[in-house]
C-alpha cells in the first residue's frame, strides 16, 4: 500500500489501461538515430531505467510519521491535515487532463521530468517551513508531480518494450514497476520512523530530497521511445459528456464504479487515522514505519494471486463482499482494541482488503468497455474518486474533533451501507 503513493498515483493500472491504446505507429526516422531506435538492448535498458526511476520517486522516508509530521511538527491540528489532502484531491482532477499536453507535446521523458521537478519542490517547501498556507502550496505543487507522472511511466515502459519488439513482456514489467513503487514504501516507511525517532520529524522529509534528486538525474538518461499521435488523456468535454452517456447506459459499469470509489475512498481514510490512534494507545513513532510497512506488505499478499483469493471466498462476488464488509467491522472494532497489536492487525486488515480491491474491480470493469472508449470511461471513475475525497477528507476531519473512536465507528457503518447498497451481480464479474 504505497500510502501517500497511493493517493498520488491513484490506480496505476487503470491508467495503463487507457494509455496503451494510444501506442500504435512510428515516425520513420534517417541515419544513426533510426540506428539507436532499433537497438533493442537500448530500450531494454530503458525499461530497467524505470524500475529505479519509480523507486526512488517512491522512497517517501515521511509515510512512516504521516500524521507527527503535519501535526507535532508542522502545527497543524488534524482537521486541517484533511483538508490539506481534500486540497490536495481538488487540485489532482483540475490537474490530471491539462498535465496530459505536455505528455503530447513534449513526451513523455519530458513529461517525467517535469513531474520530478515538481515534486522536489514540493518537499524542499514542506521541509525548510512551516505553515498550513505554505503546506498549501507544496500540495499542490505534489498534485502536479503526480498528474504529470500518471500514465507517463507505465506508457513509457510499455513504449520501450514496444520498440524492441517485446510488448508481449508488459504485464510482467508493470508487475514488476509496482512492485519497486510499493517495495520502495515497505522499505522507506520504517527507516523514516527511525529516522524521526532519533533525529527529529522533519528530517525524514528532508532526506527525500536524496532519493528524489537521483530520480531527477536518472529521468535526464531516459530516451524518448517511438509513439502514435493519439493523446494520452481526453479532454474534460470528452470526458464528462461521453464518460457520463456511458454510464449512463451501462449498469454494471455503474454498479463497479459506486462499489469500488466508494469502498476504497472510506478504507483509505486509515492512512491517516492510523497514527494518530496509536499514538492514543501509547506506542512510539519508531513503531509507525514498521506498522505502514505491514499494511503495504498486506496489499501484495492480497494481489499476488487474486484469483486464488477470490477461490478462497468462494468467487468474485463474495470476494467483493466480504472485502467490503472486513474493513467496515475492522473499523467498527478499533475503538474497543486498546492492545496494540490487536489495533495493530485492525490496521493491517482494513488496507489489505478495502484498497486492493479497487484493482481488481478495475479488472472487470475493462472488461464492459470498448477500447475505443476506455480512456473516457476509466478518467470518468478517476475523477469521480477524487470528488469524493474532496468531500470526504474534511468530513472525515471534522468527525475527528468529536473522536477518533466516533470518526471509526461512523467509518464502519458508512462502508457497510455501502456494501449493502451494492448492485453488483455475478453476471458483472464475467
């Protein structure tokens, strides 16, 4: 669970999705440099070029003291923190379609680059300063990161092996880009917490610029593989009048989408209630890292073999229900775990089912839409996300002020509603 990766890149594979249908043609191109294209061992370098490039981008040492971070050192009381992340959603769906231009005009190193810039800045302000205005400013210079990056390195990736004639490898290279993504959380979370513990909790954003610097110089070798002239992202009036028509005429899309926003955007308000509630109970911020890295390790046990899962709970509906009802009763159950490893393995469960889930979701989901309509279809489901969370967030953050065993019963209840009022039916999972 890549934390605030999670949240920055959103579904990462959603957003392959779509892209990889615009990956079709290639401009003929004179003497050496047609030369250096056709060199498959170049672009398979490229590739592996990528794999750290994500890593190092990922290596967020602050997830493992989310919350002491904003809070004990940065001033802020946890209301705010909430709408910090609702400001934060606001500016990825006015973002996300307008970043696509420079992806198509630029490409897409230039793209990563620029995504890159972005979010060194948006550390270096969180880390010399103070300030929910000037938190303000480094979120939304984030939200630039991120949109700027979604689609552009798994387009990349998938571009490269196009080139030398290996896109029949991409499945197991996105894999394996996702796996750096969350390996890079699993590891950064508990050195950060350490870090924290020892030195001071501004310092594990401090020593994100070192990871990401290296990220910035290692885009700059990156080359730029052959592409078609389709856009990465639609435009807003595609996405919105289309995206909407076709919702509007497809149920178990409709079914698929309330199910998977709603579920995923409820389960992931634990990343930042998580810490605070340890904190209640009494455990050190040396520990928070370590807990993080159980709930991203939690995800990969789930995804690794989802259809063994799913044989597990006795198919793909069940699996969706049950993966929506144990995190509604994990929540419902925190306020009475004042041990902290029964609160420990609450944590642990919510992530684990209530955030994977959306991948798979995302699965069936493509399989109810044209390729030709895939890219509306599925910025349609991301933008709806990040309304929710604008709304979500700072409700969420108020509930707070009460308590936090309020604000998880009220968690609870709401993601079994939302089971409950689920319409989706076996036949939409086929």
């Amino acid at each position: 669970m890549p934390l605030r990766g999670e949240e920055r890149h959103g579904d990462r594979r959603q957003t392959f999705n779509r892209n990889r249908h615009a990956q079709e043609g290639t401009a003929d191109i004179p003497g050496a440099r047609q030369a250096r294209l056709n060199d498959p061992s170049a672009w398979r370098v490229n590739v592996r070029r990528m794999y750290v490039w994500r890593g190092l981008t990922m290596m967020h040492f602050f997830a493992g003291v989310l919350i002491p971070f904003f809070t004990d050192w940065g001033g802020l009381t946890l209301p705010q923190v909430f709408v910090l992340q609702a400001w934060f959603f606001l500016w990825i769906f006015l973002l996300e379609v307008p970043t696509g231009a420079v992806a198509d005009k630029f490409g897409r190193k230039a793209s990563l680059i620029s995504a890159n810039v972005c979010l060194i800045t948006a550390v270096a302000i969180y880390a010399t300063g103070k300030g929910f205005t000037r938190f303000l400013v480094a979120e939304a210079l984030w939200a630039a990161s991120a949109a700027l990056a979604s689609g552009a390195d798994e387009a990349m990736v998938y571009d490269s092996l196009k080139a030398c004639g290996e896109e029949s490898r991409s499945k197991k290279a996105l894999a394996t880009l996702a796996t750096f993504d969350i390996g890079a959380i699993a590891i950064a979370a508990p050195l950060g917490s350490l870090m924290a513990a020892r030195w001071g909790l501004n310092v594990p954003m401090i020593m994100m610029l070192v990871p990401f610097s290296l990220g910035l110089l290692l885009s700059l070798t990156l080359r730029e593989p052959p592409t078609g002239e389709e856009g990465l992202k639609p435009a807003y009036r595609e996405v919105v009048v289309r995206g909407a028509r076709y919702f509007a005429a497809h149920k178990p899309l409709r079914a698929l989408a309330f199910d998977s926003v709603t579920i995923w955007m409820l389960s992931f308000m634990i990343i930042w209630l998580f810490q605070p509630r340890l904190k209640e109970i009494g455990v050190g911020i040396g520990v928070y890292g370590f807990v993080t890295a159980a709930m991203t390790l939690a995800q990969i046990a789930v995804l690794s073999n989802p259809d063994r899962v799913e044989k597990f709970f006795g198919g793909a509906r069940r699996f969706l229900t049950w993966s929506a009802v144990i995190p509604g009763l994990s929540f419902l159950a925190l306020p009475f775990a004042t041990n902290p490893w029964a609160a420990g393995a609450l944590f642990v469960l919510i992530p684990a089912f209530g955030l994977s889930r959306s991948v798979v979701i995302s699965n069936y989901m493509n399989k109810h839409v044209d390729s030709a309509k895939r890219a509306t279809v599925l910025s349609t489901v991301g933008m709806g996300r990040q309304l929710m969370g604008v709304i979500v967030l700072p409700t969420v953050g108020l509930l707070t002020k009460l308590s936090l065993s309020w604000t998880f019963t009220a968690l609870g209840i709401s993601i079994l509603v939302c089971a409950w009022a689920s319409v989706v039916e076996e036949a939409h999972l086929s």
